[in-house]
C-alpha cells in the first residue's frame, strides 16, 4: 500500500478528518500526516455508504458512489441500513451489522493486503440506539490490529 493521509475517527461526533502534524510540544501546524494507511482504508470502506442490493426496498434512495457505475466490486459498506431496520430481532440486526462489516473490508483480503478481517458488533447502550463494531484486520505476516467505530441511529 501507499501512504496516505491519516483520518482519524471520533465516535462521539460521528464524523472523521485528516490527522495534522504538529511540531514536538507545540501547536504549530507543520504538514498533513501520512501513513496508518490500514487504519485509513478500514475507515473509508466501513464509513463510506455502499449501493444497496436490487432487493433493497426500505428507502428509495440506494446509496451508493456513482463511480461504482464503472468498478467490479462497490466501494463502502451497508451500515446505512441498518438505521432504517428495526431492532425486532436484536441478534438478527447484529448479525447484519457484522456481516456488513465484514463485506466492506473484504477487498482487503481480495487484494491480498490483508490474510483476514472480522468484526464483532455489539450495542453500546440498552436502548440499542448505538451499534459499536470491533475491527480485526489480521496481515500474512500474523499481524493484527484492531480498530472500533460507533454509530448511532437518532
């Protein structure tokens, strides 16, 4: 992989930004920081809204990057729908949560940067209005490293 910029998550706010660098106990700004290239890919893949399957019919709006048009394999994830599903069936709705997860990081093993990817979702709260997701991205070498996201659904 090639070094890109580092984003950062901040799962209380819900959104994500570039990662600046300062200079060594100051608060001058000096460059944009690069690297932590697995950290970023994950954040892009599982924040970013992948189209929605042809069967979809919960919303009219598929989601989706109209560059997808022209790529074999979407980019992004289908976590978006889970905001519109029902929490009926809590073990249901995370098992979707999973394998969501798990599909938008796929191409990470597809393009052998990584041996392996799992998830593991969970609620956050006891309203179940906060899904977390635990990520662990495994490398040939054996390598691990594990990223968690929070989302809300309010």
């Amino acid at each position: 992989m090639m070094a890109d910029l580092k984003m950062i998550y901040d799962n209380e706010k819900q959104r994500a930004d570039i990662e600046l660098e300062s200079l060594l106990g100051t608060n001058i700004t000096v460059d944009v920081q690069t690297g932590h290239d697995l950290e970023t890919a994950c954040m892009i893949s599982l924040m970013s809204d992948r189209v929605a399957e042809s069967d979809w019919t919960l919303t009219v709006d598929q989601k989706g990057w109209w560059a997808d048009a022209y790529r074999q394999q979407p980019i992004g994830s289908r976590i978006w729908q889970l905001g519109v599903m029902s929490v009926s069936d809590p073990n249901e709705y995370l098992i979707r949560a999973k394998a969501y997860c798990e599909e938008a990081l796929q191409w990470l093993v597809d393009d052998r940067i990584a041996a392996s990817v799992s998830a593991t979702a969970y609620f956050t709260d006891t309203s179940k209005r906060s899904l977390g997701c635990d990520i662990k991205i495994t490398k040939a070498n054996g390598v691990s490293q594990q990223f968690s996201y929070v989302w809300n659904n309010d």
